[in-house]
C-alpha cells in the first residue's frame, strides 16, 4: 500500500489587509471599452481565495469578467496575495455615449480568506471617462486639486492617447497669479513614463505650483500639449486653499 | 522625503519616493524586478481592446527587458516565497507608479 502525503496548507501567520495601490483605472473614451486593471497588495500577512464582483455605480457604464472567471474576478496569477505580494485584477468596461460627466464610479466587493475565516472589503473605484475631439490625446484632469497657500506642490494633469502612437509629447503651462516651475528646470512638461501615448494609455505631466506668496482663491491654468504633428489646449483648475 | 528629480526614460518628472537599491542583486535579478514593477504600472494606465493584449504588451516589455519567458516563470515562483525579492519589486513598483 502507498502512503499518500498531502501536503498541508500554507500557513498564514499574520493577518493581512488587502490594499488597492490605486484607487483609479485607466481612463476610457466615452462609446467604446476596455480591458483595464487594478493592481492589489497584501500588507501584514497573507489573503488567500480572492474572489471580487465589479458593481457599476454609474448608469452607462457595464463590466464584464473574463471566460474563464465568468461571474467575478480573482487575480491575475492565482487567487493568494503572500505578505508584501503585488498582483492585479482584470476586467472590461463598457461605457456608453450617454455617461454624464468625467468620473465613473465602480464598487469593487472582495471575497477572501484571512486566518483561515472569511472576510469581505470594499473598495470604490474611479474610472476616467473622456469624450474623444478627435484630436490625438485627450486631457483627462480638469481638476488639479489644491495646493495649500504658502507651499510649493507638484500637481498632475492626465492624458490619454487616442492614436495609434503619439510621439514627443510636452506640455507649457500659464496661470494668471501662479508661480510654475517644470521638472529639471526646463521650459515644458513632458509625460512621466516616456514622452509617447500609446492607443488606451493614461499618463500624467507634472509641473511645480509655487503658492509660496500666493493668495487663497481658484486659479485657472492654460496648457498647451504639442506632440508631432499637432498640438492641443487645454485648461485645467486649481485652488490655493488657506494653510490651517 | 527627499524630492528626487528623474530623467531616466526620457521621462522627467519630481516625485516624493526613494529610489531603491537593488544593486546587490544579480543583474538578471535587477532586470526581473524592474521588468515586474514597470509592468504592474503599465498594465493599470492601459486600456486594451482585448484581453490577449495585456499578454501581448507584457510579452513585449519582457523583451524589452531582456527578460525570457522561462526565467520569468522561475521568478514568479520564487517570488512566493522571497520576502525580501517582494519588498525589493514593491518598491520599485512604488517609485515607478507612486503618486
């Protein structure tokens, strides 16, 4: 007779919290879909039998999950997130024409094994929406948030690439009452990943607000995004709030 | 913090992260870390018209990397079980893709 060993069970020491790295998917273009993901990690221990359901909060906007998973989705690799492990999740989304507004909301519920014992999380998603100019890029942000009065911040404006390929892209930006600096001292912005967008991709131009002698008050900012074969304006807002 | 200002890529950019050393690592080891931590970040700014395109791009950056599919494989698995080879792909994930 054979002796059958079975392995035990990972043991899972500690317990772990499932965290979100980003609270945001890439952005889609109002009348068409996309595969996006959101990328996970366990902090403090190990998640076993990740199971999530994607629950549009927005009218328009409709997931559907891989073949394989059918109705949910778990990881990418497997269904575990080891202490410190980061993995992603995948799914489509459909958004229609008639999605009022910029942001779509998703509501992401996870199922999971922690300690041996179930647990369940949830987790509220943005999903950038843009309608498409036709122009090659589109800029995402029209909020750049707020910069506290005598501090100097970095803020993001985003920006999604409509063409097959759009090369060198930079942006120069002008505000009325804002002291702007660009990174490495230069006279433009250009993309923090490679200076191309790609068909889908969303990046982000960061420049430097000086509010170091700035009064309270929304500030409007003009850009203007030059790339090969064109260029776009475009405005985004800002507020200098009172330090506390 | 300290503000470091990057030029590598061709992209130029100031965040708040510290740039991991990863240098006592072996260079295939290095390669493999960075190569995981660009793709966790490529695949969330990207929306792709199909599900085998996020294959096709990983495939695509792998090469980029120098990476082959194998060595891949085998660093996935040691990946489970490599706290230290975890935290070095998080922050460089972090660094890349923090904000």
């Amino acid at each position: 007779m054979f002796a059958v060993l079975i392995p035990a069970p990972a043991a899972f020491a500690q317990s772990g919290e499932l965290q979100l790295t980003k609270s945001e998917v890439a952005t889609i273009v109002k009348g068409t879909g996309g595969w996006v993901a959101l990328t996970w990690t366990a902090a403090g221990g190990d998640i076993a039998g990740v199971r999530m359901t994607v629950v549009s909060q927005t009218k328009g906007v409709d997931v559907t999950y891989p073949a394989n998973t059918g109705d949910h989705v778990s990881l990418w690799d497997n269904d575990t997130l080891v202490d410190g492990e980061l993995d992603f999740t995948a799914f489509y989304l459909d958004v229609d024409e008639t999605v009022n507004g910029k942001d779509a909301k998703l509501r992401v519920e996870v199922e999971m094994v922690i300690d041996g014992k179930r647990a369940t999380d949830n987790f509220t998603v943005k999903v950038p929406v843009v309608a498409h100019s036709g122009a090659s890029i589109e800029q995402v942000t029209d909020d750049a948030g707020t910069v506290p009065a005598g501090e100097s911040r970095w803020v993001e404006v985003a920006f999604t690439g409509l063409a097959p390929t759009t090369s060198n892209v930079s942006t120069a930006v002008s505000a009325s009452g804002l002291e702007i600096a660009y990174p490495g001292e230069g006279v433009s912005t250009s993309l923090h990943h490679d200076a191309q967008l790609d068909f889908g991709e969303t990046d982000v131009v960061r420049f430097l607000v000086d509010a170091e002698s700035t009064e309270p008050g929304n500030y409007r900012i003009d850009l203007e995004t030059s790339f090969d074969g064109g260029s776009v304006p475009g405005v985004v807002s800002l507020e200098i709030v009172s330090s506390s | 913090m300290l503000a470091l200002v990057l030029t590598a890529c061709g992209a130029s950019s100031t965040i708040e992260a510290a740039l991991p050393d990863i240098s006592a690592l072996s260079s295939t080891d290095q390669a493999l870390v960075r190569f995981e931590a660009q793709w966790l970040c490529d695949v969330q700014r990207h929306a792709y018209s199909d599900l085998s395109d996020m294959d096709a791009a990983r495939s695509q950056l792998m090469n980029g990397f120098g990476v082959a599919p194998a060595t891949y494989d085998d660093f996935k698995l040691q990946l489970e079980s490599d706290g230290e080879l975890r935290g070095h792909v998080s922050d460089a994930y972090m660094f890349n893709c923090g904000s």
